[in-house]
C-alpha cells in the first residue's frame, strides 16, 4: 500500500519566514518535504461525505442512469469542495477525493505494473471505470481505457449467464480484486441466495457511481444508481442544495432526450482538475455543448442500441465538433459562444415541468451563484479563515490556536449564528452572535483582524 502525500500550500513570496520554514528537510512524520504524509488509511477513510441512491425501474434504465451521470460527477464534486486541511496542514487541494485514493490503494506491485498481465490502472476508491449500458449514446470508443482489469473466468460466466458484454465487464472488474473485509460466520453460505460474498467485493470498490443490485432478501427488487462524489458542507442548508440538484439531474436524465456522455479519459482528466485549490474558479472542464437533444416530456431512450443501429459519428468528429473546455459557471450556468443553456436552467425546467414544484429552485439558484463565483465553496471559506489569522504564518501549520478559532467559527455558522456573506444568502445575518463571537476572541487579537477573518 502507498501511503498519501498530498501538496502542502505554497508559501507565498515575500512572507515572513516561519519558525519551521516551507521547504524544511525530510522528518519522521514528514518524510516529503513540502507535501503533507499521510500515513493511514483513516486520514481518507475517515472524510465525510454525501450520498444520493436513485431507484429505477428496470437494470436497463439503471445502466443509462449510471452512464450518463458519470460524467457529471466531478463537476459536483468541485461545487461541493470543502476539505482543504489535512493532519494539522493547509493543503493546495480542495477536497477529499483524490487522498482517499492514494489513502486505500491497496494494489501490489504487480498490479501497478503497465507490462504486467495483473496491471489494474486504478486504485478500488477512484472515479468510475466505464460506461455500461448499451443505449443510443454510448458508444463503445467512449470506454478509452488502453488496459481493462477484469476477471476473465467471471466474465465469460457473466456473458453466459446473459449479461450484456458491458456489464459483464463491469462487473468482472469489480471482481479481479481482492476482497478487504471476511466475516468468519459468513464464510459458508449459499451465493444462489445471499449476496454477501458479492456484497462484500462490489461495496468496497468505492468508485465515484455504484451500480447496486436488488437485495431479494430486503424485498427490494429496485436496479440502483448511488451518486458518490460530494464532500460533505457546512450546514444543513448547502446539503439540502446538493441533494437538490442531484434530483434534478436524475429528473433530467430519466425524463428528458439528453447526452452528457464524455470519453472516459476526459471525465478521469475533469477529476485531476477539480481537486485543485479554487478549481470553481480557476479551473476548464471538459463538458459536451450538445448535451440537450429534446427538453420535450419522457424522451428519454434507455433501450438497446446496436452500433449499426446509432447514428454514425467517431470518437475524432466528437472531439472536434461537440466536446469544449468550460468553466464551471459555464457548466452550471451556459455559455453564450456555445448556445449552451447550463445545467441550473435545465434543472430548473425539470422541477417545474416534472415535479411541479418551484420549491427547491432557491437551493439550484444557491449553487447557480457559488459557480459564478459570488459564493465560496466551503473549501475556500476554511482557507480563508487560516490565512487571515493572526497566528497564521504562511507555512501551511494550523497551530492549537487557529484550529480552536477555526472550530468554533464553523460551529457557529453550523448553528445559523453566523450567514458568512461569502458563502451563504439565505435570510438575515444575526450580527448579535457574531459580535459576541468577536468580543470573545478581542482579548486576543485587535479587532480589526477579526472583522477580516469573519467578514462582517
């Protein structure tokens, strides 16, 4: 197992020099200097998240749910960022993903190989490996991957058991790896009626989207899709917000003639981009400008597609004519040089036109302004709040002093005492708390440095 390191921040030019400067040698606990060692499992399994299950009528529509909902992944997770300090340490990233990665990347050397028949290019917690549906979009060049891990014993069995080549292949995927977790009275079973051995493979390969199977034994006999990536918020409110616009792209999707469909590579590269430090802001995303086939009611087309039987195009056309860098407002909000009308008015379309309902439109028009900028994500209020502390000194240590101030802050704004005006809108800001929390904390610094971390 490779242990993460992460990039510290970056001391900036200028700064005074710190007591354990920014480039100090190799140490015990940090063995890489100018990256935050991590050196167990916890530090990533140990993040907090948000997950969303959707159910679906049949496994054909759970497929063209999965498949075109991969690629909107990390574009929610950039929206919801908000774990910037890690082990005592302002990082350069902004959210959990990518440590939990490095954090539970058990492959052997063998498996990290290229040249090895045994090579898995991926670590059992990353983004989601492949499309697999066979509908109307999803063609087979988008699976770009030069090397695929699978079981091949489990696929042909797959295959003859009548599962579709691409979901046997998901499938056999999960299953070229080794379980982590064996419960002993567990060992002997019957699989032809308890899932647990499955469970147990398919529940800790923890990718970005889970195709998760009817449990006959909970009499569920639901296909479902689990949406993975987001970082958990602040307040009940940004929560409510994400699970808002994670409904309205499910209503999209199932309701609505759309294509969101990216080569895999890109979805993978749109990862690597968004855990960068303000990557709302200061990052491009790959995205598909003709994503909106027919807005019109229950267009959706989750059916089988043949390749002869979908319109002609390849992978270079595609790239060429319909797939562009956007910002993340130009995702969320449209771009006018595309005719691109954004994800937040199609949402907002879907909530009206389906749910009858305007009442979770506040929550889309929330993230609507934190992906045009006018909102922080929480991932730059924290980093915000360190930097322009007065014990900070600019060399990525968060001392007992700040970390105390920074929880306390957080469990006011938690509370509703606090309605950062750069992170949240919704009602009146009660300055009553706020100013008790500045006359608490005046003893300590000038009060003019607080009005700076806190922003009133």
């Amino acid at each position: 197992m490779i242990l993460p390191s992460i990039p510290r921040l970056p001391k900036p030019p200028g700064t005074m020099t710190a007591s354990t400067p920014f480039n100090a040698g190799a140490t015990e606990t940090e063995p890489f200097p100018g990256y935050i060692y991590l050196d167990a499992m916890a530090f990533g399994m140990g993040n907090c998240c948000i997950q969303q299950t959707f159910g679906t009528r049949c496994i054909a529509s759970a497929a063209y749910l999965y498949d075109q909902y991969l690629p909107l992944t990390p574009i929610l997770l950039v929206i919801s960022s908000s774990c910037p300090v890690y082990k005592g340490k302002l990082s350069d990233f902004d959210n959990r993903f990518t440590l939990i990665m490095q954090g539970v990347d058990d492959r052997t050397d063998e498996e990290r190989d290229p040249t090895s028949s045994k090579y898995i290019c991926k670590s059992r917690y990353s983004p989601a490996y492949s499309y697999i549906s066979d509908s109307k979009y999803s063609y087979d060049f988008y699976n770009d991957y030069p090397h695929f891990p699978i079981n091949d014993d489990y696929y042909k069995q797959l295959l003859d058991g009548g599962l579709s080549p691409k979901l046997a292949q998901h499938f056999a995927n999960i299953l070229c790896r080794d379980p982590l977790v064996i419960f002993e009275k567990k060992l002997q079973i019957d699989d032809e009626n308890d899932m647990t051995h499955f469970e147990n493979l398919n529940s800790t390969n923890w990718n970005s989207l889970r195709f998760k199977l009817p449990r006959p034994a909970d009499h569920d006999t639901c296909f479902k899709v689990e949406i993975r990536p987001c970082d958990l918020q602040i307040t009940p409110y940004e929560n409510t917000a994400l699970f808002s616009l994670m409904l309205g792209l499910y209503g999209v999707i199932m309701h609505y003639d759309v294509n969101f469909i990216l080569p895999i590579s890109l979805v993978d590269e749109n990862f690597n981009r968004a855990f960068k430090n303000d990557a709302i802001n200061k990052e491009k995303f790959w995205w598909r400008i003709n994503s909106i086939k027919n807005m019109e009611m229950d267009k959706a087309d989750y059916k089988k597609y043949s390749n002869e039987e979908r319109p002609p195009l390849t992978l270079e056309e595609d790239l060429r004519d319909n797939i562009k860098e956007l910002t993340v407002n130009e995702i969320m909000n449209g771009c006018e040089r595309y005719n691109y009308p954004g994800l937040v008015n199609i949402v907002l379309h879907a909530l009206e036109n389906k749910y009858k309902t305007n009442k979770l439109s506040e929550y889309i028009k929330f993230l609507s302004k934190r992906a045009a900028g006018e909102l922080w994500t929480d991932a730059k209020l924290v980093r915000n709040f360190i930097m322009n502390h007065p014990k900070y000194q600019h060399n990525s240590e968060i001392n007992e002093e700040i970390n105390y101030d920074l929880i306390c802050y957080l469990m006011e704004i938690q509370k509703g005492h606090i309605k950062p005006k750069e992170s949240i809108t919704r009602g009146e800001r009660e300055n009553d708390y706020e100013m008790r929390m500045l006359n608490n904390l005046a003893n300590k610094y000038p009060l003019s440095r607080l009005r700076e971390i806190i922003k009133i």
